[in-house]
C-alpha cells in the first residue's frame, strides 16, 4: 500500500476523468424532417427564413416554388435578375473612357503663380 497518513483512506481512481471518456453517438434515428432538410442541402438547396407581410406570403411561397422547379426556375431567375439585380458595377476608368469629351477644352493654361514677398 501506498504511504498514507494514519487514519485516512489512500485515494482510488477509476481512470474516467472529465475529457477521458468517450461520446457515444445517438442511437435514435433522424427525424424525416431532418433526412429530408440533409438531401435537399446535398442537392444544393439552403434553407432561407424571410420576414414578409401577410398579404405578401403567398407571393413569396410562389417565387421560391418557381426559383426550385426545374421546368421554370431558369425563366423566374431571369425575370428576377432583370428586375431586382443590381447594375454591375463599373471603374472610374470604365467612365471616363465612355465620358463624351466633344467640346469640352482639356487644355489647361500655364499659370506662374502669384508673385509673394519674402
């Protein structure tokens, strides 16, 4: 036995200490809830929550409906993107070079200055 001061009892451990012990993965099986949300993000799909007013539901529901139906989602992305898409943005450089620069003078005159005492 290990040296103990009289009286006291020698400290055992059973070796599970806290981070030692394995995890055990669940055995309940995945809801369908949950096997139908992981096929459809295999599939590429993401799940999106959106804050719409009531009467604008429905609407909404239709538009997602169009944008993952394969027969239609090419002609509801097109009309989408015409509409709502933001311009592509374009370089300083891109506008000045189609600025229209007939008439406009770009020479500019020498100027010396103004003559400053010392």
């Amino acid at each position: 036995m290990e040296n103990v001061a009289p009286g006291l009892q020698p400290l055992r451990f059973s070796g599970m200490i806290s981070g030692n012990q394995r995890l055990k993965m669940s055995t309940r099986a995945k809801s369908p809830l949950a096997r139908h949300r992981a096929r459809r993000a295999r599939q590429g799909f993401v799940r999106v929550e959106v804050n719409v007013r009531k009467e604008d539901a429905g609407l909404v529901r239709h538009v997602a409906a169009a944008l993952s139906d394969p027969a239609r989602q090419a002609a509801a992305r097109m009309l989408l993107r015409q509409r709502f898409a933001e311009p592509p943005k374009v370089s300083l450089k891109a506008l000045l070079a189609a600025a229209p620069l007939e008439g406009i003078d770009l020479d500019r005159g020498h100027d010396a200055g103004r003559d400053v005492d010392l």
